[in-house]
C-alpha cells in the first residue's frame, strides 16, 4: 500500500514537473514574442500622439517666442519657453515612473517633441513658405530632460523633482539653445542702424502680421534691475517652470492614470 502511494505521489510529481517546463517553454517561445512585438507597436505610435501633445502645448503658450529667430528675446523667451516646454514631459515621467518605474518620460517625450518640429518646420515653413531653417529653426529639450528624469530617479519625489529640476530645466532650455541662437546676437549694420542679425532676419522676411511682428531682440523692460533681463527672466522662469510641473502632472494623475484605474477596478 505505501508502495502504491509513493508511486502515484511520484507520477503526479513528475506531471506537475512536465506542466511547468511546457508553461515555460511557452512563455519563452510565444508570448516572449508577442510582447517584443506589442512593445515596438506602443512606442512607436506613442512618438505621434507624445509629440503632438507636446507640440500643441508648446505652441499654445509659447507660440512666436519659440517659432521665430528675432523673438527669441532675453526677456520672454527664457520665461514662457521653459513653462510651455515642461508640461507634457511632467506627464509622461509620471505616468513610466508609476506604471514601469521608467524614469525616462521627460527624455522620451523631448525627443518625440524634438523631431516633430524639425519635421514641421522642414516641411511646413521651409519647403513650402521658403522660410530659411536658420530662421524658423526650433528649440531642443532633450538634454534638460535628461536632467529632470535623473533627478526623479536620484529623488525618487515629484517634490524635490518639481524644486530643482524645474529650475534646472529652464537654466537649461535657455543655455543648450543660446548655443546656436548666439550667432543671430551679432551687431549688423542695416539700413543705417545697428541691429542683430536676428532682427535684420525679422525685417527681411516678411510675415502675414508684419509690421506687429517685429521685435527688438535686445529690448527689454527689466534692465532696471541690476542693468540685466537675462538673469531676473531665468529666475522668473523657474517659477513658471515649478507651476509648469505640477500642471502636467495633474493631467497625469488625473486626466490619464486615474481614468485606467477606475475603469480597471469595475471590470
């Protein structure tokens, strides 16, 4: 009788030993593909609707101080770029930091957004209005996304997040593109007066607005304080930044993650 016992508890044991290595074999041979495959097909259509949103913020809130040379000022530019630009990637990082723990949201939607307004501007104002590249050309956030997500995952906290890293991302917007902006700061003589290149840029090509349109790059109403707009503009725009953050991660929480899970938990 313990003879018999012991010999069906061995074939169930060697059963149940067989059923896990075909569950296992199965996993590695089918679904192993099928997530690789759903992975390639959700990011890559993720970069349209990332890029889109991205895209449309910037242009709401930022509109012509992002779009032309000669309104890239030293006033408002630094202050309403930085706020319009931090929106979107404060969504995503919390939404790959909550569901995957990625602290990759802000870089991802950056170069999403980054290669979209090439696209755009290529082929939307230079292809078909004839705009010039070095006139039209858009900004990059990738690197002061970079910074905020490696803050998220120094921090591990939206808090210190929204504090320094806002702050940090403005400095750098500001400082990554000064780099190809500051060749369009170079005096020109034009029509007997002294002005920028980028103004001579705004003179020049002619826009549907114009003469509203035209701005002084180097005008400003802040030099009042210390004989600088650079540096209160930056200060300023950190703050903007800061409210930036915590809008885009309301639409986060609320506008994206909460919906899923309220509508998970009635399923």
């Amino acid at each position: 009788m313990a003879a018999d016992t012991t010999a069906v508890a061995d074939i169930a044991e060697a059963a149940e030993r067989q059923k896990r290595l075909e569950l296992k074999a199965l996993l590695n041979k089918q679904y192993k593909w099928i997530d690789r495959k759903w992975d390639i097909v959700f990011w890559i259509t993720a970069i349209f609707v990332v890029a889109g949103a991205a895209d449309i913020t910037k242009q709401l809130f930022a509109g012509d101080w992002d779009f032309w040379t000669d309104w890239k000022d030293p006033q408002w530019w630094p202050v309403i770029t930085g706020f319009a630009t931090i929106i979107i990637p404060s969504a995503l990082q919390y939404i790959q930091w909550v569901a995957w723990r990625f602290p990759t949201g802000a870089t991802y939607t950056s170069v999403c957004f980054f290669m979209a307004a090439w696209i755009g501007r290529y082929f939307q104002w230079h292809v078909a209005e004839a705009y010039p590249m070095n006139f039209v050309w858009p900004i990059s956030t990738v690197c002061a996304g970079i910074i905020l997500d490696w803050t998220l995952m120094k921090s591990k906290s939206f808090l210190i997040t929204s504090f320094v890293g806002a702050h940090v991302w403005v400095i750098l917007v500001w400082a990554f593109n000064y780099i190809p902006l500051a060749p369009f700061l170079q005096p020109a003589q034009f029509m007997n007066h002294i002005m920028t290149v980028a103004d001579v840029q705004g003179i020049v090509y002619i826009r549907s607005q114009t003469p509203e349109y035209l701005r002084l790059i180097e005008r400003g109403a802040l030099r009042s304080f210390l004989g600088e707009t650079q540096y209160v503009s930056l200060a300023f725009g950190g703050t903007a930044a800061f409210a930036g953050y915590w809008i885009g991660q309301f639409i986060g929480r609320y506008l994206a993650v909460w919906p899923i899970r309220r509508y998970l938990k009635t399923l």
